[in-house]
C-alpha cells in the first residue's frame, strides 16, 4: 500500500496530460496530506472528548454515556477514513474497508438519534423533579445499544445483499469502489442502504429536536420564579443547540458524501473530504468547549486548590505567628527582612 503522506488521493480526476501534470499531481499530494493531518487532529479530538467524559462523574449519566458511543462510532469513521486515502490495493480489504465505514456511519446517526431522544424523554418527565433510577438508566441504555449498534447491522446486511445482486454474485469486482478510494459501497447499496436510511435518522432527530424546543418552552413558562426560569431556559437551550449543531454537521458531510458519489461533482468531492477530516475535531469542540463542561473543569481545579491552600497558609500564619512573638525586631514586624551580609 502506497504510503499515506505522500500517494496521490484517487478519485481526484487529471485536469490535464500535458506538462502540466506534475503540478496537478502536487496539489493533490497536498491535498491528500491536509486531509491526513486534519483526520489525524479529530481522532485526538475525539479521544480527548472521550476521556473528558469518562473522567467526571457528573458526565457519566444516560445522556453523556449514549454521547460517548457516538464519539466512539465517530472516531472508527475517522479512522477507516484515514486507512483509505492513499488508495486500497486488495481487493478483499477494499470491500471490507467501504462495508465497515457504510455500518460506522450509520452508527453515527443512530446514536445522534438516541441522544434526541433521551433529552425529549427527560424534558417531557421533568428530569430534575423526577430522576430516574439506576435500573431504568440500564433499562433505557441497553434500548439505545441495540437499536444504535444493531440497526446498522440490518440495514448492512441488507447493502450486501443488493451489492451481490448488483454484480451478479461478483462481490468482490472493486473497480468502482477503488475509484472512490474505498469510502462508499455502488450505487444501489450507496442509495437504499446509507443515504435513505441516512436522510431517514437525520430526519427524526431533528422531529425530536424540534418536539424537545415545544416541550422545554412550555415548561420554562410555567415557572413562577424569574431566576429559575432564565436558569432553565439557558441550560435547555444550550442542550438543544448542542445536539442541533451535531445533527446539522452530520446531515452535511452526508450530503457532499451523495452528491461526489452520484452526481460525479469535483466540487462536491473535494468539499466532503474537507468535511469528513475536520467533523471530527469540531464535534469534539462542541462537547467538550461547552460552559457545562467548563464549569466541571473549574469546580474540579477549585476543589483541588482548597485541598492545599488552606494546609500551605495555616502553616505559614503558624510560622510567621511564631517569629514575630519570639522578636522583637522592626524588621520582622514590617515583614522586612534584614539583607544579606556582602
């Protein structure tokens, strides 16, 4: 396999075959090394993300537990991404390679749609007057496993047997996968088994985004205290604003995805592998440069400073007690040491 940094990214057509074509060939070089490196500053992203929410307690509820398996679908897209750039040789890992991006992608969208529908669950039952039991915290995560990570599995099954039919049994003819470095399946299984399934999640989590707005308006206006409802209208909203970022993201990289694949645009394919590279690093901004998440990192720095001050300055109230009743120096008392002997 050619290596990453320095192959060409195929699928990129010559412009030209005059003596212009090394230049040509350049550009994409460059291009095909700014989509590793940006592929490569989202998987530390993500993975920075991902130990964020494992570290603090408060992050480890139903909510940020469903968004750590969408951060580690995300990361796996990113990955198998990278894997394709410079090109696929073997036929069998090809094939292989443009099947588990097609499952990891829908994974992706599966756990966006989970998400949605957990905080429409909780703005519905008022979460913070009626919090839910451990039990039913695992009842509802195992829901969200199966659909999220199970789903994608059907409708995978359900690409290859349309990638079969389609080649007459010759699964394995890569021609055109390889034409796409790998990264999408041919065009009926692209169509029926990740754009429309796609088009389809992408749709019910915004339904439920927008069920989630109604419902969190409804509730801030039936507070009577002003302080309380501004507090929960600046929280819900930021909630939804969130998930509607990730979800907006998301449906875009899917949508340049479509239009490179099936209507052929350069444009189009160079934007979504722009897009593709750097989702990554920007999910993982957004959930994790948010003030909810700010205010763990500051209470934690907080709690860990007045573990230490208070020892460091008892002691040094102790000492400077002690000195200044055993003298009776000016200097002492001034807190001016005498200098030095030259």
């Amino acid at each position: 396999m050619d290596t990453l940094y320095t192959a060409r990214l195929h699928g990129f057509p010559n412009l030209s075959r005059n003596s212009l074509e090394p230049t040509v060939l350049t550009e994409e070089s460059v291009l095909s090394l700014l989509i590793v490196l940006g592929s490569s500053i989202s998987l530390v992203g993500l993975v920075f993300a991902f130990i964020t929410y494992s570290l603090f307690s408060d992050l480890r509820n139903l909510s940020g537990t469903t968004l750590m398996n969408l951060l580690a679908a995300l990361f796996m897209t990113q990955l198998l991404y990278v894997v394709g750039v410079g090109g696929v040789p073997d036929a069998e890992l090809c094939i292989a390679l443009a099947f588990s991006l097609q499952y990891v992608r829908l994974c992706v969208l599966c756990w966006m749609l989970t998400m949605a529908h957990h905080m429409h669950s909780q703005f519905r039952i008022s979460l913070h007057l009626n919090p839910i039991t451990d039990n039913a915290i695992g009842k509802h995560f195992c829901r969200y496993s199966v659909f999220a990570w199970g789903v994608p599995g059907i409708l995978l099954g359900a690409s290859i047997m349309v990638q079969y039919h389609d080649k007459a049994g010759k699964l394995l003819d890569t021609a055109s996968l390889k034409s796409q470095n790998c990264w999408f399946l041919d065009r009926n299984a692209f169509i029926y088994g990740l754009l429309v399934p796609s088009t389809i999640f992408i749709s019910v989590t915004l339904y439920y985004l927008v069920r989630s707005a109604l419902v969190a308006r409804y509730v801030i206006s039936m507070q009577v205290d002003r302080k309380l409802r501004d507090k929960m209208r600046r929280k819900r909203m930021l909630h939804i604003a969130l998930f509607a970022k990730i979800t907006v993201l998301l449906g875009l990289v899917v949508t340049l995805g479509a239009l490179s694949k099936l209507a052929k645009s350069e444009t189009a394919w160079i934007a979504y592998h722009v897009g593709q590279g750097l989702q990554g690093i920007f999910v993982a901004m957004l959930v994790t440069c948010n003030c909810q998440v700010l205010k763990l990192y500051t209470r934690s720095m907080k709690s860990r400073a007045s573990r230490h001050i208070p020892v460091y300055a008892s002691m040094g109230r102790a000492s400077s007690t002690a000195g200044v009743s055993k003298s009776t120096s000016l200097q002492l008392l001034t807190w001016e040491p005498a200098p030095d002997p030259v």
